[in-house]
C-alpha cells in the first residue's frame, strides 16, 4: 500500500536545515540520505577497491534479512535518497527485494545506485528507467579503453559506455528524465592524465554529475597488491604540480558542460605541498548526499552527520561515508544507532573543529580540522523548529526486532559486555603484574646494591689486615 508522506517528507528536510543550522547534536529529524551496502561480491577485479572480498551480504542470512528491510522501510517515507551499492549491486541478492519494498511503499523516486555498469543489459536499463531510481553512478577510471581495462580487470570500456546508452535509449523511449546518469572518477598515477579524454566521453554519454577521487589505500587493497602504493599513489612532487596544473585548466571549462563536477581529496594533497586550492571549491562541491540549504556553509561544517546514514556490508554504521563508525546495525536498531553516544559525539566534535578527533579521514577531510562552526542563536528559528518537532516528530522510536535478529543482538550485546568485563580484569591483572614486576626489579637492584657496597666494604685494607691478624693469631 502507497503512502502518501509528502507532508512528512518536506517537514522533515525542513527540521533537518533547522537542526543542522543550530548545531544540534541529537536529531529529532531523521535521515536525508540512507546508504546501504548490501555486500562485498563483485563481477570484476578492480586493482584499487578498498573493501575486503570475504563475501559478506548485509541482508545475509535470510530470516536476519528480512527482519532488517522491515527496519529500513521505517525510514524510507523521510528519505531524498535510498543509495545502494555493492560489491556490484546489479549482482547482489537481495537488491530486487530491497527495490520491491520502496515500490510498495513510496510513490517517489528515491533509489540511487552505484555499479559497474558491466551488467546494465536491455532488461536492467528498462527497470531502471521504470523503476523508483533516481539516479545511477557508474564507475570509469580511464579515458581510454587499455587504461579502464587495466584498471578494471574482467569489464570493457566500449561494452560499459554501450550499456550506458541503453539507459539513454530508455529514458528516451519512456520520456523520462530519471533516472539520471552520473560517472566516478578515482584518479591514479596510470589514469590522471586521460582526465580530460574521460570528461569528454562523459559528456558524450549524457552524464550529469561527475566526481574526481584521489584512491583510497586500505589495508584490503595494498595486501591484494602490494605495490598499490608505490605505483598508484600520487606522491611524487612533480607529479603533484602536473595534476594541479591540470586541474586549473580542466576544472573551469568542464563545469560549465556537466550540471554539477565535484572533486574530493584533492585539496587535502595539494595543500600539503603548499599548493592553492579555492579554486577546487571542495568545501561547496564535495560528497555531501542531499545538503540542499546546509552545503552552502559547508565549509564551516560538513553537513554529512545531519544528513547521512550509512550501514557497511558488515553491519557497521556511519554518520559519514569516509569516517570511521558510530555502532553496529547488529548490535543497535538504526534509529538507536542515528542518535548514538558516538554519532552524537561526531557532531559535537566537528562543530568544535575536531574533524580528525571526530573519525574523519585524514586524506578527505583533513582540511578541515580547527575550522569551528560558528553558530549563533536565532529565536525565531528555535520558534520554528520546536513548532515542527511538536507538530510531526518525537525522537525516533526505538525498534524492537523480533526473532532472530533481536537474538543476535542480545548476543552482540553479551559479548561486548563481556569483553568489556574481561578487559577491566585483563587491566587489573596487567596492573597487578606491573607492580609485582616493578618490585622484584627494585629488590634485584637494592641486592645489587648491597652485593657492590659489601664488595667495598670488604676490599678495604684496615678489614684485609684485621682479617690476616686473625687468621695468624689462630693458626
């Protein structure tokens, strides 16, 4: 049954500005943008994916699974966007239910993906285009087909660009204008330089939004490939300034042909090599999923944690795509998790210019650190918002899963508690060790002590002679 929840959804983008413009740290709103992982599976082998390949699926097994979509349908009412990916999403089991339970639920395009586009065959392109999608990232890392290949062992670049076209070919047939195409961009040593070659396909093949990354290294990525680092990374000075140069001269003519071009990663780099970066407008332009009204002072603040919930296929949840998580989706209901002591802390953090503090990444956002919100009180803003809380929100239930997924997480809960308990005794127990070991060091030393002042006491020569007298005298 479709509900009619464009009331709701308007107020709550609406509280969510409010919020977030007053640097509240618990959210009465609920999430813009809902990120789901749903596993880890792949159809290709990209050199450079940061995620471990143990085959991990978030909705795995089934009775979890479903218990978990009852969950998130919760929240798809408030949502501007649903955004699922993989591993390959177009692969992944349980992405055909997930699309299934917005379809019966919304009567709004909300899903976004990311994909390979390896699969996007004619029977994908027209779901898609039918479907509740709005919008489809695909991921091109070359400008020409022997670098995309390279990069992106078992996909082809013509046969990806061809399956883009079918999308088009839908979308016009359908008169549609979702859902729209965007591109992704990790930008390498081997593939820098083909940046403008790639812009160009991109806007040969009708993408609207495009986003240049610096690779992320990961601890799944550099052991895959060893030497990841050394022949990917952009380090080298010198090729430092010739990405920067080219940069300054692509930047300005391309976002006038493409309705948003975002880059991320790049200011952090050439700042440290002194390097000016307005120009990059990271602070404006970065990954900030439905900021609309809060991007704008975005370099004051990341509105991220007051837009974004995110669930890795591990269960792990962020407030942010690229910081470190909050809780876990098996441990905690998503609604704890979106207030949690640590989500809430996050926000706290940032707004006081503790990015890196906060769980924030270094090589994405380090450029932030010491930039304090400033945040002043407006009263009819607080009027307004308070208004908006009593009218349609009280804070976010807190769900109560029933049957196995409630058990797993009385168990998580277990075995925190008593890791916790083990640590405090693991603690005590070093500490106790440490005060033993500390004594029997300062006994050895005070012996050694005694041992070196009986040696001198012994070898001084009014006791020798004494000593000799005595042994005559018996003799």
């Amino acid at each position: 049954m479709l509900i009619d929840t464009d009331r709701e959804y308007r107020q709550n983008l609406r509280l969510s500005q409010l919020e977030y413009e007053q640097g509240q740290v618990y959210l009465y709103s609920r999430p813009r943008c809902l990120g789901l992982v749903l596993g880890n599976a792949c159809n290709i082998d990209c050199i450079h994916c940061y995620q471990s390949k143990n085959g991990a699926n978030l909705l795995r097994p089934a009775e979890i699974g479903i218990q978990l979509r009852r969950e998130l349908m919760a929240f798809y009412p408030y949502l501007s966007t649903l955004r699922i990916q993989g591993g390959e999403v177009l692969a992944m089991r349980g992405f055909r239910e997930l699309v299934d339970d917005v379809t019966g639920l919304v009567d709004r395009k909300l899903i976004s993906i990311s994909t390979n586009g390896t699969l996007l065959d004619d029977a994908w392109a027209e779901r898609l285009v039918r479907g509740p999608f709005v919008n489809i990232t695909v991921s091109i890392d070359g400008g020409t087909r022997a670098t995309y290949n390279r990069l992106r062992q078992g996909a082809d670049l013509d046969q990806v660009l061809a399956n883009i076209n079918r999308v088009r070919n839908w979308k016009q047939q359908l008169h549609s204008d979702m859902p729209y195409l965007d591109s992704f961009f990790v930008i390498m040593r081997s593939n820098f330089r083909e940046i403008p070659r790639y812009l160009q396909l991109m806007a040969e093949h009708g993408m609207g939004d495009v986003t240049l990354q610096t690779m992320e290294l990961s601890t799944e990525n550099t052991s895959r490939h060893p030497t990841l680092e050394a022949d990917e990374a952009i380090r080298d000075r010198g090729e430092v300034e010739e990405l920067y140069a080219l940069m300054k001269e692509t930047l300005p003519h391309h976002r006038q042909v493409f309705r948003t071009l975002r880059v991320t990663g790049l200011q952090s780099l050439f700042e440290s090599h002194g390097l000016e970066t307005a120009f990059l407008e990271e602070g404006r332009l970065g990954l900030y999923p439905d900021s609309d009204g809060l991007s704008e002072g975005a370099f004051e603040l990341c509105p991220n944690p007051w837009t974004t919930l995110f669930i890795a296929e591990n269960g792990d949840a962020h407030v942010c795509f690229i910081a470190k998580p909050i809780g876990n989706l098996y441990a905690a209901s998503l609604s704890t998790l979106w207030n949690s002591p640590a989500a809430m802390a996050k926000r706290s953090d940032m707004i006081a210019g503790r990015y890196l503090v906060s769980g924030c990444s270094a090589q994405f956002c380090g450029w932030r650190e010491g930039h304090a919100a400033a945040r002043g009180e407006d009263p009819a803003i607080d009027v307004e918002r308070r208004a908006l809380i009593a009218d349609t929100f009280e804070p976010a239930p807190v769900a109560v899963s029933p049957d196995v997924l409630q058990f797993v997480r009385q168990q998580v809960a277990e075995a925190r508690r008593q890791k916790e308990q083990s640590d405090v005794l693991l603690t005590a127990g070093q500490s106790q060790i440490d005060h033993l070991e500390a004594k029997a060091q300062k006994a050895i030393t005070d012996f050694r002590e005694l041992q070196a002042e009986f040696a001198r006491y012994r070898d001084f020569w009014p006791l020798r002679w004494v000593s000799r007298v005595r042994r005559l005298l018996r003799g």
